[in-house]
C-alpha cells in the first residue's frame, strides 16, 4: 500500500442504502474532493486486492448549520460508488456489517 491510495480513499461510507448495495457488488467511500475516476479505480484496487468494473461519483454539498443565532455551512465532499467485476473478491472490511 502506497500513501497515493490512503490519501485518495479517505473513509468507508456505512449507511442503510450502502449497505444494501453490498449485494450487487458495490461499494461506498468518501474520496478526496480533486481526485478522478481512474485514481479511485487505482487506489480501491490497491488497497483491497480486488478489480473494478466502474465508479460513479457525486459531490455534496455541506448543509447549512444552526447553533443559537449562529451558522454556518458543513464541509463539501466526494463520494464514490465503486462496482467489482462479476469475478472479483469482495471488500473484506464490509463482511460482518451487512
């Protein structure tokens, strides 16, 4: 493992819709907001010892915030769905939470 790929895969997003996802072999990350398709390709296959078929990414925008009369906006960031190739192994970090 390269730092390349840790600093392009930040974290694993586990959420209820991600998770369902597990089922048609596809995989949810935050990435860093300058990377592209082909570096969160390199690094998800770099790190997990797996193929990609595919990734779709999305930006999101921060929500606005309230705490009292003040606000403020949440962080903006990239997410990436990752699809494996029908013949690839899966991630081993999501077996015990789906």
């Amino acid at each position: 493992m390269s730092a390349f790929a840790q600093d392009v895969i930040l974290r694993p997003i586990i959420t209820e819709a991600s998770m369902d996802a597990l089922a048609y072999k596809k995989y949810t990350f935050v990435v860093a907001k300058d990377a592209n398709k082909i570096e969160i390709a390199k690094a998800v296959e770099e790190l997990f010892k797996v193929e990609v078929a595919k990734v779709n990414t999305a930006r999101v925008r921060g929500k606005l915030r309230r705490y009292g009369k003040f606000q403020g906006y949440k962080p903006s960031w990239k997410k990436a769905i990752v699809t494996l190739t029908e013949d690839s192994g899966t991630i081993e970090f999501f077996e015990g939470m789906a």
